[in-house]
C-alpha cells in the first residue's frame, strides 16, 4: 500500500519542489527548491506543512516541473484547522492516515500557473483543478477558486471549507503576490482548504443550484439547525428545476410555509451519512431511514458508477451529474445529494391507492381485466417525467359492496356479464372524472365531464351533480350514486377518491335491463370508511 501511495503522489511531489510565481514585480524573490523556500519563511512558520511532506514521502521524491501553483497553509492555519476536526493540536494530523494527509496537500496544488496582474484576472480562475480534482465525474466542491477583495487590497483563494486569505512575502506596494520557487510558485496561505464543508447549511448556501431548497428551509423554519456542525445526517437535495417542476406537476409548493413542504423536507432528510460510493461502477441497494415520522424509509438502487435512483411513495429521482457533497471530514459527518427531482411521501397516482384498499379489490380487479383505463391512473414521476400523460383526476369508486348490490338488482354473475366484457372501458371511463375535485367543489348544478363523456362518439351524458343537506349525489344515464366516503387525498390534493354506493353505468354501447335504480345504502359504512382512511395510512409508510 505504501508503495502505491507513493507512486501515485510521485507528481504532487515533483510540483511541489521548485515552485515558481508570475512576477509582477522584476526583483521578486526567487527560491532553488521548496526547502530553501520553507526555511527562510518567517522562522518556523511552515513546520507543519514540512512535516506533512515528509510524512507522505513526498519530500524525498522532489525534483523538477514546470509550472505550477501551490497554496501552503501556515502553523496558525493547521492549528485552526485541527481544532475543527478536535483534535488537540496540529501536530496531530500527522497522525492521520497516509492517504487522508496526501489528500489534504494534493488539494492545494493547481497544476498551472495562476497568473495575478490586476482584480479582472481573479475571474478566469473561478475553478481551478487541483492535483485531487478527478479527471471523470469530479464535483464543484473538488475546485478551488480565487477571490479578490478591492477594499482591503488583498486576495484569497475558495475551498468548500475556507477561504484563505493569501500572505505574501511582503506587504510593501508593488510586491509579489506569488513567489517564485524552481520553475513554479508559492503563496502562503491563512486556512486549510479542504473538499468538505463545514455544515450542512454552509454548503447548500454556496451551491447555486440549491437556492430553492434553502428558501424552502427558511420558510418552515428548518434552516438554523442546518448549520449544526455536529448535525449527522444525508440530506437529498432537489434542484431548483426540480423544487419549480413538482410545483407544476402536482401543485406542490415546497417553497411555502405549509405542512405539506414541511413534510416533504423532512422525507427527504436521513438518519446519519450512509457511507456509500456512488462513483464507484457498483451495483447496490441502500436503505435510508428518513427523519419523517414513522421510520419512513428511502430505498437507492445503484446500477454503476452515478447511475443511482432514488425511490419514494410517490416519485423517482436520479442523482445528478452535480453528485455528492461531503459535510465534515475528513470522515463524513453528513452527505448531500444532489437529486433530479423531489422525494414525495405519498402516494402520486390512484392506482396506487386503489390497490391497497381491499374493499376496492373488485374495482381494481375490473380495471386490470379491461387492461387499457387503469394505465392513466398509475403514472409514475421519474426525475421529472411520467410514465404516462399524468393529469388529475377524480376517481368515483364503487366498494365492493356497491358492485354486489348492482349485480343482486340485475340478476347478474358479475358487473362483466351484466354489461359485456367489451363496454368494460366505457363503464370504467364513465367513473373517472377530467380533474381535481374536492366535495366543496361539488355544488348543486354542476357538470363532472368523464373520461367516457369526453370520449369521442360516445353518447354518454356528464355527470350531474345534486346537493340534498350533506348528501351528494351523481347522476349518470342509467344509474345514480351517492358518496359516502369522501375526499381521499392523492398528492396532496391533487386528485381526489370518492368512495360511491352504486355504479355508474353509462348509456350506450349497453342497455341495462329494467327496473334499475340505485343509491342504495350500503351495509358497514363505518367499516369501509375506517377501510380506507388505513389504506391511505399505509400507502405512507410502505
């Protein structure tokens, strides 16, 4: 291990010898080697940096390359930077692992000159890789950036973790930002940088595709804790497309002070960071125990190397080609995960529903054998696409009851043989109503169009609605219903359940025999009532 270690620093190595700055000024200093450099440095300032080299072996391994820029933290700033991981003193970095020391110096070296005239330039250097910048599939956070401060005269350079203000070699006007060591160049340096963030808020707060999350979190009053440092936790995080797109999709306002987006936030926050390797080509499923009630859980299924999806109750999201940002180190604290689209606790699609409730088996059962209608009841969100056109509806639902008093009225085996199985599409269709309908917006007069009333050729009438005291009523050419179960919500209310005590029959293509009515009472109503309402809790938490 420790040869391979040091094979693959061998280049850091050479970098970091000879280290040389664009020279702005003519009589800038100039340095042979790295040592000379580090020895002449204020005293001892750089011990802690040495010793660093040393410990990874790169020290030994010095030689010569062109061009290069290095950014060397003084004593103060390991000492800083120690007591932020708690240990007691910088000397005890040292005693880190190999590879978490060679990680940490790798990350302040930028194989390139970084070249400083004026302020203006500062801008080309927005995102500097560094010798621990990946060449395939690297994050924001695995950048460094230069920042200029014009009031005070002075220039930093960004990490996730700190911003360091540069110390140059002289503070006298006109000198040297950079000075020159070998070929290449140096710049002491104030802080630590590092590829982790110190919160959760922190790191959300400098990525700017987050900025709808954070407005999220500050409306429900979840932000403060976020900048916990000790917080332990894994954070999915929808982007601002994907925070704009379940508004549209569903009408889910996350950026509201609103239960809902409470919820919603809180699902999609986990117990702990997960140790997971989702750039590793891996297959591989996870299991997440969201913060929200009840021990709801995540499931992430990872098929390579970033192909990892991310499934709740109610929708399907997929990592981004943004990744997975690190909280704390140099173990993980807390991981962040960028996803395509919001994790929605509740089921999304009314076939979902329907299908957990076993006193709506012989509904679901009709819907399976037409095999065509139940498809726009199941779409599915993926990253922001359905698997089917996704629209709202209303579902009227006769219990299973309600199907056994029609088929005793008429003589019938079967809702199948009293209407054919071929108008099975054209009764089914007849039961779904075009939008979303709570009971309030079920006033006497109004007019429910169908999925069979809007179909072309059909000579099925709307559904008409009448109000008598708390009872609604719906009715259809050949049949009349009353709703006893109301307002099951999908989506938050994006589309609606309600529960019926008599089919709806259409009128053509079928002709029900004589004597049909309906609106008959329905035995055990507090029965199917408490039926439904525990599908619907369960739906939450399976």
């Amino acid at each position: 291990m420790a040869r391979s270690i040091r094979g693959s620093l061998g280049a850091t190595a050479l970098l970091l010898v000879g280290l040389s700055a664009y020279v702005v000024n003519s009589q800038t200093p100039s340095y042979a080697t790295l040592a000379e450099f580090i020895a002449s440095y204020n005293g001892t300032d750089l011990t802690v940096f040495s010793a660093a080299l040393n410990k990874t072996g790169l020290t030994n391994a010095v030689a010569s390359l062109n061009n290069g820029t290095v950014f060397i933290p003084n004593d103060a700033a390991f000492a800083s930077f120690a007591t932020s991981l708690g240990l007691a003193n910088a000397a005890a970095l040292l005693n880190l692992s190999q590879d978490m020391v060679a990680a940490l110096l790798k990350f302040h070296v930028v194989p390139s000159k970084v070249t400083i005239a004026t302020a203006a330039d500062v801008a080309q250097y927005s995102k500097m890789a560094t010798m621990a910048t990946p060449a395939v599939g690297a994050t924001e956070q695995q950048y460094l950036s230069l920042v200029a401060n014009q009031t005070e005269n002075s220039y930093s350079v960004k990490s996730p973790r700190a911003t360091a203000k540069f110390a140059p070699i002289s503070t006298s006007a006109g000198s040297p930002l950079f000075t020159a060591v070998g070929a290449s160049q140096v710049v002491v340096v104030t802080q630590v940088l590092a590829t982790w963030y110190n919160s959760i808020g922190e790191a959300i707060n400098d990525n700017s595709r987050l900025l709808s999350l954070r407005s999220a979190l500050m409306q429900n009053d979840m932000w403060a804790e976020l900048y916990n440092t000790s917080l332990s936790r894994t954070l999915f995080a929808p982007t601002d497309g994907a925070v704009d797109g379940v508004r549209t999709d569903f009408n889910i306002d996350m950026k509201s002070n609103s239960t809902i987006a409470k919820e919603m936030l809180n699902y999609m926050q986990a117990v702990g960071p997960l140790a997971v390797n989702f750039s590793a080509d891996a297959t591989a499923t996870y299991s997440f125990t969201s913060l929200l009630c009840c021990n709801q859980m995540i499931t992430v299924n990872q098929t390579g190397a970033n192909a990892v999806t991310v499934s709740s109750l109610g929708s399907v999201a997929k990592l981004t080609t943004y990744g997975t940002i690190q909280v704390g180190g140099p173990t993980a604290k807390a991981l962040i995960h960028i996803i395509g689209y919001p994790l929605i606790p509740t089921v999304t699609n009314i076939w979902a529903m329907i299908t957990k409730e076993p006193n709506l088996s012989v509904l679901a059962g009709l819907f399976l054998a037409e095999g065509k209608e139940y498809k726009k009841l199941a779409a599915i969100t993926v990253n922001g696409q359905t698997t089917a056109g996704a629209v709202p509806y209303t579902l009227l639902a006769p219990m299973n009851d309600a199907f056994k008093i029609a088929t005793n009225k008429y003589s019938a085996n079967s809702v199948a043989d009293l209407i054919g199985a071929a108008n099975l599409g054209a009764f089914l269709r007849n039961h779904v109503v075009v939008g979303s309908y709570s009971t309030d917006n079920l006033t006497a007069g109004v007019q429910l169009t169908t999925l069979e009333s809007q179909t072309a050729g059909t000579s099925s009438k709307k559904l008409a609605v009448t109000a008598n005291n708390k009872t609604i009523t719906l009715a259809a050419d050949q049949s009349t219903a009353n709703i006893f179960i109301k307002n099951n919500q999908v989506a938050y209310g994006w589309s609606y359940i309600h529960a019926i005590d008599f089919p709806l029959f259409p009128g053509f293509p079928f002709i029900l025999p004589p004597g049909g009515s309906a609106g008959a009472v329905l035995p055990s109503v507090a029965v199917l009532l408490a039926g439904l309402v525990a599908a619907a809790a369960a739906a939450l938490v399976v």
